[in-house]
C-alpha cells in the first residue's frame, strides 16, 4: 500500500469564540494549500481513496486534493485522535493501493513514528509542517512501512 499522510493546510487561530474543531483554513493557506496539491499533480501522486478528519480545516484541506484523487473522499473520527490499533485496522481491510489521510500533529506524526519505527512515541522525529506530505509503503502495521518521501509544502508549491 501507499499510504499519503498530509496535514492540513495553516488555519485561523485558536480562539474563545471558535472551537478547535471549527477552525477554517486561511485564505492564505487556501492558496498556498491548493499550489501543494498542484505539486502532488504535477509528480503524478494520485489515490484512489481519501480519509480525513472531521475538522473542518481537514476538510477543507482535504477538498482540495480533488485533483489527485481517483475515488472517493470519507470521514472518520479517527483521524481527530490519536492514531490507535482501530485506525490500523481499518487502514489494512481497505481494498485500495493507494491511500492519502489529511489529519492533524502531533498525531499524524504518531501515526508515522508508529508505521515506520513501530513506535509513536518517536513523533517528534517524524513532525509535519501544516500542508506537509510523508510518503509511506508497505503493510500499514507497526514497523511494516518505509518512508518513501518526505515534502515540506514549500518544496511542493514550486514542484
């Protein structure tokens, strides 16, 4: 399988009158957003099944990834958590090759530490920057996924 981590693109601040779970991206992070997703295009990275979070700047973030996707986009919860055995599972029962999560850290670097050293708690190894892409292969079980890349958004806006 590969499997696409990416973060979600930079959001309005937190706030007492929004909730964190509300936070829409900026019009800036829109834009920049929407030049990364172009870069994921313009190296030919497509999936065939999205999965973000519920938040809503994960899915704007995850609207925006229209372009490389060949199948369908789903929400679960879990990816508003701390990666745990039941996201695993669900990522091994797919019958699709190629998967992109648009989530949140410190947790998507859980997820990661966790695929490629079998540990989460190495996360801070394995931080994404907001709109930041790790490539994965491999059986999505602890340890069973190598890093096949790693984009920080800058490097994709200008790809």
């Amino acid at each position: 399988m590969d499997l696409i981590l990416i973060r979600h693109a930079r959001a309005q601040p937190c706030s007492e009158d929004l909730p964190d779970s509300m936070r829409p991206l900026t019009e800036r992070g829109r834009r920049q957003f929407a030049r990364v997703a172009r870069g994921l295009d313009r190296l030919e990275i497509r999936v065939d099944l999205l999965l973000h979070s519920p938040w809503l700047r994960a899915v704007d973030t995850a609207e925006l990834l229209g372009r490389i996707l060949d199948g369908p986009s789903r929400v679960t919860s879990l990816l508003a958590e701390a990666p745990t055995v039941h996201l695993l599972d669900d990522l091994v029962r797919l019958q699709t090759q190629r998967v992109a999560v648009v989530g949140h850290e410190p947790w998507l670097g859980e997820l990661c530490a966790w695929l490629v050293a079998g540990d989460a708690g190495s996360c801070a190894n394995f931080a994404l920057n907001k709109g930041g892409v790790a490539w994965l292969t491999g059986i999505p079980l602890p340890g069973g996924m190598r890093l096949q890349g790693w984009f920080p958004p800058r490097v994709l806006r200008y790809v």
